[in-house]
C-alpha cells in the first residue's frame, strides 16, 4: 500500500483477505488462528457499526475471507490452530 512503513502493518489493515498480494500459507495453523481472529473482529465490528456501514467498509474483505480463505485451510490445520493461544490482533478501525 501507499506509504506503508517497512515491519509496521499495513495501511490498508482489515482488508487483507481482499488484498490482490495477500498470501497466507494455508497449512499453517497460527496463520488460521490469526483468520479466525479477524473473522470475529468483524463480527464486533458488524455489530457496532450496523449492517450498511460494515457492509461498506468491510463486506468484500469479509466475505473474501470466510468464502476464500478460511475454507481453504485443511481440517488438521483448522483443529490445530482452535489450540493455540496467539495475542490479539490490532483492532480495525
């Protein structure tokens, strides 16, 4: 993204799973745990903002994210990554 800052996130944080370069090893489960993280931060964030407003701001990511990426992930690793304890993500803004 445009003046994103090299081991910072990027500035385009939440979109993500919509991101033309994103790339996600799907056999890694702290790479799954970390998708399901951020698919129930957008859950919190649909709830506070209204369905329109998230709609708007983050449906495509959303929905590129649970109809893409999440059901990429083999069921070993999917059951791997409910084990792990990972910190918080950054919330979306």
């Amino acid at each position: 993204m445009p003046a994103q800052i090299k081991g910072r996130l990027c500035t385009a944080y939440g979109d993500c799973a919509a991101c033309p370069l994103a790339m996600v090893d799907i056999h890694n489960p702290y790479a799954a745990a970390c998708l399901a993280e951020l698919k129930l931060q957008f859950g919190d964030r649909r709830v506070h903002m209204g369905a329109q407003s998230f709609e708007f701001r983050w449906g495509e990511s959303y929905r590129v994210l649970v109809g893409v990426w999440m059901p990429a992930f083999p069921d070993d690793v999917v059951e791997q990554a409910a084990r792990l304890m990972i910190p918080a993500l950054p919330e979306l803004e």
